[in-house]
C-alpha cells in the first residue's frame, strides 16, 4: 500500500465517531513498537516527525526507518495504512521540505502568529500540497498549559475561538484542524481536576460539520508509569495527563487525530529505569532498549484498542 494521507483514514473516523492515534517518533525502537501494535491491532497510524526528531535522528534515517516500517508491514501480509507526518512545522520552507522528501501529510503550525498571518501561511502550504497530494494541518488557538503559568482576564481567549475557526478553515483550504480546548503538550497538564471545554469543541463541530479536527497534548500520563519512573529513581511527582474517558468522548465530536507523545517517553523511561535498577549487571543495548520498546507497544495497543477505537479499521 505504501504510506497514505489521512484523507480516506479521517473520513472513515468522523463517520464512525473514533479517533487515529498519531505517534511521536524520533527512533527505530519506537517505530517498531507502534508498527507492533497496529499490526496486532489492525489499526490506521500516523508516524509523526517534530523539528526535534529530525534534529535529533537526522531527516534520512527517520525517513528510511519509516520506510522500513512499511516493507515489513507489506512482509507479514497486513497492509496497514500508515501516514507519514510532519508535526509542529513553523515555516512554509521546513513543510516544503517534507512534501518533496515523501511526507504525506504536514502541519504548519502557526498558532504563534495572528490570524491573518496563520491563515497566509496556511494557505500558502496547502497551495504547495494539494497538487502534490498532500494534506495539510493546521492549529489555531493556544495550548498554554499549567508549566506556561499563563494569567489572563478572560481564560476563554486562550482557546479556539469557534467563529475564527470557521473562518480560518474556509480561508485557509487546511484538511484538519487542531483546536486548544484544554489540553498541553508535556507530562504536567494539570494542576488540579483535569479540565478540557467540550462546549467549545461542540460549538465548532457543529459549525464544521464533518471537517476532522486534531486534538494535540494528548497524553493521558499513565500513573503506573509515573509511579515506575518514582520508584526507579526518577523524580517526575505530580505528572498528569487527560484522562482517558476524555479522549474517547472528544473522538465522538469530530475528533479524528490524538496526539500522543510523553506516554512513549514515560513507558520508555519508566522501563529503562527498572531494568537499571533491578539488574546492573546488564550492559547489552538490546536488553534495556528491547524492554522499552515492548512498553511502548503494549501502550499503544492499550490506546488503539481501549481509547482511541481505531483496531480493526484498516
Ligand atoms: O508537540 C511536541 C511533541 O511532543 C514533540 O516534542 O519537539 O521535543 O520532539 P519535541
Ligand atoms: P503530549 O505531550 O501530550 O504527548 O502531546 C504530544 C503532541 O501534541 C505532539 O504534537
Ligand atoms: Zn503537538
């Protein structure tokens, strides 16, 4: 099948009230443990490339490894559609790259900018994509979250403003939209009771009828893990995340694309540190790395299966 966008996977998801997990991915073990678990579970995925992970893996290894990803799904006779995905692109440059370069599907976000400029720029992607058979997202509104210590008057000017987004999606030509209800990006998104306004993601669904929107932060912070890393010597206290009842009932209101990035890092982390603790002698790679990448395949099955919806899609 090779990689896909996320046209036909989205539309599918909006019609059958799911959400597609998209995954993080900046290495090999973590690509294998997602290509497991989708496998297992007969789900759609997006891989998906922040400026960091090409930063760190460098753009061709990333890229060939997701190539990698595809043959061996095509080997073991199960065609999963997998997307091959730029996250948080900040420049129309950087989401041009990508296109040329075999992406599939880009984000420019420009959350940052005014609204003009975020639709400019938007624009100006998408006008690159289309004709090259990519598909773009976009982000409008903030994902400040608790670490950001944002005080404003008014706490709703901080979230998608519904109208804007109506506006922004018709002017734009953008294929998904991601929205700031509530969540942020990171282990620590809440303070107090976890909080998301599904009154502003109903207000914008029912103005975009049928248009997928993009929920980002959307790690649920598993505390078995958090307890884990505690325990293992880590010190991460008060993580949190979304809980995850929220993420399934956000799917049912047009949410089609969760985002999930700092589960991975703490199922990797959190079984680093036990192997570590509970066997020094070990000092072969395969070991540690092979135990992180089971936690992190079991996680994600856990998500596609249990909260996201999407086994059993493709
Ligand atoms: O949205 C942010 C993602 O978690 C990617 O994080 O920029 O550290 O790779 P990163
Ligand atoms: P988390 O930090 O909640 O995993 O969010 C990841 C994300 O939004 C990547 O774009
Ligand atoms: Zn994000």
């Amino acid at each position: 099948m090779g990689l896909v966008t996320t046209k036909e996977i989205f539309k599918k998801a909006y019609e059958g009230g799911y959400a597609v997990g998209a995954f993080n991915v900046n290495n090999m073990e973590i690509i294998q443990g997602i290509i497991d678990a989708s496998l297992r579970a007969n789900s759609p995925v997006i891989l998906q490339v922040s400026s960091g992970a090409r930063k760190y893996a460098n753009p061709i290894y990333l890229r060939k490894l997701v190539e990698a990803a595809v043959e061996y799904t095509e080997s073991v006779g199960k065609d999963i559609p997998i997307v091959l995905h730029l996250d948080h692109g900040d420049s129309f440059e950087l989401c041009r790259d990508c296109i040329d370069s075999g992406f599939t599907s880009v984000m420019f976000d420009g959350s940052k900018l005014s609204f003009e400029e975020n639709i400019r720029i938007t624009k100006q992607v998408v006008d690159y994509a289309h004709p090259r058979g990519v598909v773009v997202e976009a982000e409008l509104g903030k994902l400040a979250g608790i670490e950001d210590d944002v005080k404003v008057d008014n706490e709703d000017a901080l979230f998608t403003d519904p109208m804007e987004a109506k506006e922004f999606v018709e002017k734009s030509g953008c294929d998904s939209l991601a929205i700031a209800i509530g969540t942020s990006h990171g282990a620590f998104k809440f303070k107090g009771e976890a909080k998301l306004r599904f009154d502003i993601l109903e207000k914008i669904t029912n103005l975009l009828p049928g248009f997928p929107l993009v929920l980002h932060g959307a790690s649920s912070v598993p505390q078995e893990f958090v307890e884990m890393c505690n325990k293992y010597g880590g010190n991460i206290p008060g993580a949190k995340g979304v809980p995850e009842e929220m993420l399934r009932e956000a799917a049912k209101y047009g949410v089609c694309k969760i985002n999930i990035d700092s589960d991975i890092r703490l199922a990797m982390t959190s079984y680093v540190r036990k192997c570590f603790n509970e066997t020094p002698e070990v000092f072969d790679p395969r070991t540690y790395l092979g135990k992180a990448r089971d936690a992190v395949s079991d996680m994600v099955e856990h998500k596609i299966v249990n909260v996201l919806g999407c086994s059993n899609k493709i």
